[in-house]
C-alpha cells in the first residue's frame, strides 16, 4: 500500500507540474521555484509533514519535497544555533542532495558529448 500511496501523491505533484505547463504561460523554471518555494511555505503551516507521512516518497522525491527539506533544516538549526541558523540550516540539510547533483551532473558531462539544437 506504501508505494501506491507514494505513487498517487508523486503523479498528482507531476501532473499539477504538467499542467501548469501546458495550460499556463508559467516557464519550466518558474513552475520548479513554485514547487520548492511551495514545499518550504506548506511546511512552515504544518501542512507538508502529514503528506510525508502518508506519501512517504511521493511526497519527498519531487522538488516540493526540496523545500520541506529546506524548512525541516532552518527549523532545526535555529532551534539549536539561533538566528544564525537562517542562513546555515537549510544548506546542512540539503548538503548531501546537492553534492550528489553537482558530482553526478559532472561525471554524466564528462563522459558524454553535448551537440546543439536543431
């Protein structure tokens, strides 16, 4: 039941991505700043962390899922640094998730050849 759970929740964070695509004059890249900027405000209402725990994957793999992350990290860290924590918590948390774009992102262009469009 876990992963039809994770996999309704994820497909209906996809198609609302979808069709804001299709139906709107938003660009990719704004619509993807929607979703983490969304994930972060929901999770400041307390709104995200039930869709985590009934969604599990479905919930955290999707950029959405980011800015829970982001939330989740500032939340911790000014708990336990203070004000200083704004500016350090959201980056500790998402620390190994970024590494992992950068490294993998690095390797794939490595290896492969880019050619241009048309």
């Amino acid at each position: 039941m876990e992963y039809i759970r994770a996999f309704l929740l994820g497909g209906l964070l996809c198609a609302l991505g979808q069709i804001l695509i299709d139906r709107t004059a938003l660009t990719p890249a704004k619509i993807l700043t929607g979703y983490v900027t969304a994930g972060v405000l929901l999770s400041a209402l307390g709104v995200y962390q039930p869709l985590v725990d009934w969604g599990g994957a479905g919930a955290t793999v999707p950029l959405t899922g980011f800015g829970h992350l982001l939330a989740r990290g500032v939340r911790k860290a000014v708990a336990e640094q203070g004000l200083l924590g704004v500016l350090t918590g959201g980056i500790t948390a998402a620390a190994g998730g970024i590494t992992a774009a950068i490294f993998f992102g690095f390797f794939v262009a490595a290896i492969f050849k880019s050619k241009p469009k048309g």
